[in-house]
C-alpha cells in the first residue's frame, strides 16, 4: 500500500485558500442582493469591496499587497458599467481603474514612504541601535527602570520610524540581551514584562506622534477630504499629550503589579549594555549626519504652520532627499529599495483609494446611519458620544490584525456619522480625530497588532499574560477618552 505523505504547509494553505474563496463569495453575494433603499449600485459595490478586503485583512490569507491588487480588481469588474455619483455616466474599465487608482496620488501615501525611507536610514546606520542602547544604559538596572527605559526607547523612536514592526524589530534584541545578561530565560517575569511593554508601549507612542504610525495619516487624509484640512504635528501631540501620559503610568503599573518582573543584579546587565554600545564604536559621519536632519525634520515637524508654510509630506520629503544624496546623505537608491516595505505603501494607497470610493458613492454615509445611527447617539452629551464611538473601535479591532487596515475600514464610517450629528463640524472634525487615535489600540491580543506579534514571537509571554496586561490598559484608556472628551479636549478646541 502506497503512504501519501502530506507537507505541513498544506494544511496552511488550504486554510488561506478557503478564506480567499470566502471572501469572493461574499463579495460576489453583497452584489447579487436586492441594493437597500438609499443606497446606489456603486455604493454597493462599494460595500463589497469592504466585505471583501475585511474577510482578506483579518484572515490574512493573502499579503497585504496582494490584497491591494485583489481589491482593485474586484472593484474594476464591480464597477464597470455603473455610474460613481448618481446621475453620473456609467464607468468604463479605465474609468472604474482610474477610480480605485485616486490613493496612489494622494500626498498621504508620499509621506508614508518618505517617512519608510528614514526609517530605513536610521537601519543601515545602526543609529536606531545605538539611541535604544544609550537610553537604556543611561536609565539603569532595576524592575522599574527597565520599564521606563523600554518606554523611553519606544518613544525616542516614535518620533523619527513611522513603522512599528521597524520600532520594534530594533528594539527585541536589546531586551534580549539585558535579560540574558541577568541570567535569566527570556520566559522569566522580566523577559515577559520587557517584551509586552515593548509591544503596548508602542501602541501608546503610535498615537502620541501624527507621524508616528500609517494609520494615523491614512485618518487625516480622510479627514482632509471630508472637512478641508488637517491637523498639524504640533497640534496632534498637543492633543494627544495628557492621554499618552497617563497611558503610559498605567502601563507601568499593570506590568509590574500583574507580571512582578524579578531583577536578581544588575552589575552584569550593566556591563552587557556598556559592552554593546562600545561595540558600536563612536558615532560615525553618517550618523551624525543623519541626527542632524532628523533633527531638521523634527524641528519642521513641530512648527508646521506657526514658523513655516509647508506641510508634513513636504518636510520629510525635503528630509529624504537630502539623505539620497551623494556625501550629504547615509544611503543610495540601490540601499534602500531593498529595505523599504513596498508592500504597506501599495496597502496604504489601496487604502485610501477604498475609503474615498465609499465616501464618493454615499456607501459610508449610508453604513454609518445603517449601524452607529441606530443607537440614538445624537441625544448624548458629545463625550458620551467620543466614548460610545471608541468602544465600538476596540470592540472591532479584537478581528483585525492590521491598523492601517482598520482605519481604511472604520474612518470614512466614523466621518460620514460625524456629520450627521448636532455639535457642528469642528466638533465633527475633533471626533474623527480622536478616534484616529483609537485605530491604534492594539493591547488585548497579540493578533491586534504586528508589533504584538514580533514580541510574541519570542516566546517570552503567553496570550494569557498579554491580554491581562491589555484589558488593564485599555479599560483604563477608555475611561481616559471619557475623562478628556470632558475637559482637555473641549478645552484646548478639538471638541
């Protein structure tokens, strides 16, 4: 008798198959329904594609720019023969093309990957590894100063890599190591507690920093076309300062009082870090002038529309180009098209292109009355409304593994109710702002956020352990929402 011997990839990826036939199913059935009444043919289509694109984000049985492409021709053949606006022409192939192409000239997408090219420069200089290994030598060796110095790190980061996989990935081997230098497994409490902070901190610092993460800029991108402008840099971390803060306090005591992280000596640890930065030598030219223009584009950044006109894409545009050039800057063309992840700019890009596609069709506006107008928020004081808001957020980020994916699915929704509601549109823009913020809550589950995963990874905490830490910082982030939708942020005018 013949044995078949079955390969252990293809139980994977008959699963990833069946997933990729679900969501075409779907996408095909959305269409062939009667359209509801206030909805247009290519609203519908429109709600497709999100049915689509969400069984695709959250199964992850495609990547993510194989997505991006699935998505765009999906909607090619929904499209084709419907008008966009009603009492529009039908649309031709190239017109429904050129429709799904309207993110890949958006300036959002240019800042993305501008910002993806310095978070490549900061690599192949070392200069992201030597400003985690300076914070943490200079912090010292003690339960509670390891957790302030992962923290530091991760924000020191934030304000330069756009990327939290890239924040994160530099950071890991560090953590390792001073875990390793105390003697002990990275499955210990400390190894735990430094990789789940790692993790959450960086979700924290997502939402500290308008740069700091795609999600947020694929949000003000929507917010830009729906209301007519945008947020400054300054103006974001002015917002988002007093919650980043208490978020972080929080963090800080949920790691230590759930996880109890044991610190048996730190002489060694020490030594093991002095060891490391000293391999790094001293600082190099290109470094130097690196820091220098990430300096300059933090500085551009922080006084965007008060000492100058020009707006965050431009900046670090400028930025890049100054490190694509010969002497003057750290890398070449040829360096860094190898280590930018194409894939996220053509999911963003998509992204966008899908949110607009809702937003022109009426497909939004008609989800956002079908769902969130139902539950009669419009009698609510405005920061119940900001925290009814942001409950359905988290509740719906538990099935998405990606926050970029998240914000393309949930801002234009969260716009179109905006509008709808009593508090005028500068309240409306405020809302929306906020829950851009939301987007990142990926505390609970690794799955919620690829950083999560990075850590997890590692194998120094259970889903267990995360996810205690996780409900702490994010029942008591909402409670924060609450508490600033009340007071910080009527009084500074978001709301």
């Amino acid at each position: 008798m013949a044995l078949t011997f079955v390969s252990p990839a293809e139980p994977e990826s008959n699963r990833k198959l069946a997933y990729l036939l679900l969501a075409i199913a779907l996408f095909i059935g959305v269409l062939m329904l009667p359209t509801p009444e206030g909805l247009s043919a290519s609203g519908q289509v429109a709600l497709g594609l999100l049915v689509l694109v969400i069984v695709l984000w959250i199964s992850e049985c495609v990547s993510p720019a194989t997505s991006a492409i699935i998505l765009t021709g999906a909607a090619v053949l929904g499209l084709m023969g419907k008008p966009l606006r009603a009492g529009g022409p039908p649309l031709s192939s190239a017109g429904a093309l050129n429709a799904m192409l309207t993110g890949y000239s958006s300036s959002a997408v240019l800042l993305v990957a501008s910002a993806l090219f310095l978070a490549v420069a900061l690599k192949l200089t070392g200069l992201d590894r030597r400003v985690a290994l300076l914070v943490m030598s200079k912090v010292g060796v003690s339960r509670s100063r390891l957790i302030i110095g992962a923290m530091l790190v991760g924000f020191v980061l934030a304000l330069f890599i756009p990327s939290a996989t890239a924040r994160v990935g530099a950071v890991i081997p560090i953590m390792v190591g001073i875990t390793a230098a105390l003697g002990l497994p990275i499955t210990s409490s400390l190894g735990a507690t430094l990789m789940i902070v790692t993790a959450s901190a960086c979700s924290v610092f997502n939402m500290a920093v308008k740069t700091g993460a795609a999600q947020n800029l694929i949000s003000l991108n929507f917010m830009q076309q729906a209301f007519g402008h945008t947020v400054t840099w300054g103006a974001w971390f002015v917002a988002a300062l007093p919650f980043v803060i208490a978020l972080c306090v929080v963090l800080y005591f949920a790691a230590l009082l759930v996880l109890r992280p044991e610190v048996p000596g730190k002489a060694e640890a020490e030594a093991r870090l002095a060891e490391e930065l000293g391999k790094l030598g001293s600082v190099t030219p290109a470094e130097m002038r690196l820091m220098a223009v990430a300096m300059l584009l933090l500085v551009m950044w922080s006084t965007e529309g008060s000492l100058h006109p020009f707006d965050t894409a431009t900046t670090t545009q400028i930025g890049i180009a100054l490190l694509l050039m010969p002497r003057i800057g750290v890398m070449h063309w040829a360096q860094a098209e190898k280590l930018v992840p194409w894939g996220t700019i053509v999911l963003f890009a998509a992204g966008i292109s899908l949110g607009t596609l809702m937003s022109t069709t009426g497909a939004a506006a008609w989800l956002a009355q079908a769902t969130l107008g139902r539950l009669g928020l419009e009698a609510l004081p405005i920061f119940l409304v900001v925290g009814a808001l942001s409950l359905f957020s988290i509740v719906l980020h538990l099935g998405f593994a990606s926050a970029t994916g998240l914000a393309s699915t949930l801002i234009p929704i969260m716009i179109a109710f905006a509008k709808t509601l009593p508090f005028g549109e500068q309240a409306a823009f405020g809302i929306v702002l906020i829950q851009s913020m939301v987007v990142s809550f990926g505390f609970i589950l690794p799955t919620n956020a690829p950083q999560n995963m990075l850590c997890y990874g590692t194998g120094a905490f259970t889903i267990a352990q995360f996810a205690k830490v996780g409900l702490i910082v994010t029942i008591a982030g909402w409670l924060l929402i609450l508490l600033l939708s009340a007071t910080w942020w009527p009084m500074i005018g978001v709301l």
